[in-house]
C-alpha cells in the first residue's frame, strides 16, 4: 500500500521554541555539531489503489489546508513512499 508523506515546518522568519529548546539541549549536553534546530510535522496518508497525478493533487490540498497553518508553517515536502 503506497503512503504520501508531508513534511510541515515552521516558516523560516517565526521563532521555533522547540527546536530552541533541543539546541540548548545539545549545548548542555556538550554536542556543538549542529548550529540550530527546527522542529516541525511528518504526516503519513495511506492510499487505497494507485497513487495518480489526481490523487497527489488532493494530497497537496489537504497539506495546504487542513494538515499545516499557512501563517505560520510551511508544507515543505511531499514524497510517495511504497
């Protein structure tokens, strides 16, 4: 059963707390590999039949209107996995 995966993540210019919180985190843990850290959405939508053009497109709907809040986040990816 093939399954479209969306990728949700904050917009670039809003504060991201969480991923503030992980990279203080890191920092305490003594781990400065890694200059920042963003946190944001995976949704996985399994497909009943064939993944066509039509079906991607509603995926791409439901992306931009119900599963991400276009004032603050951005639908970043969406992939077909098998």
């Amino acid at each position: 059963m093939p399954t479209i995966v969306v990728d949700v993540m904050p917009k670039a210019e809003l504060l991201d707390p969480q991923g503030k919180a992980v990279s203080g985190a890191l920092s305490r843990l003594g781990i400065a590999d890694f200059s920042d850290v963003r946190i944001g959405k995976r949704f996985e939508l399994a497909v009943d039949g064939e993944v066509t053009d039509e079906v991607l497109a509603a995926a791409r709907k439901v992306a931009d209107e119900i599963l991400s809040n276009a004032v603050i986040e951005d639908v970043v990816g969406i992939e077909v996995v098998e």
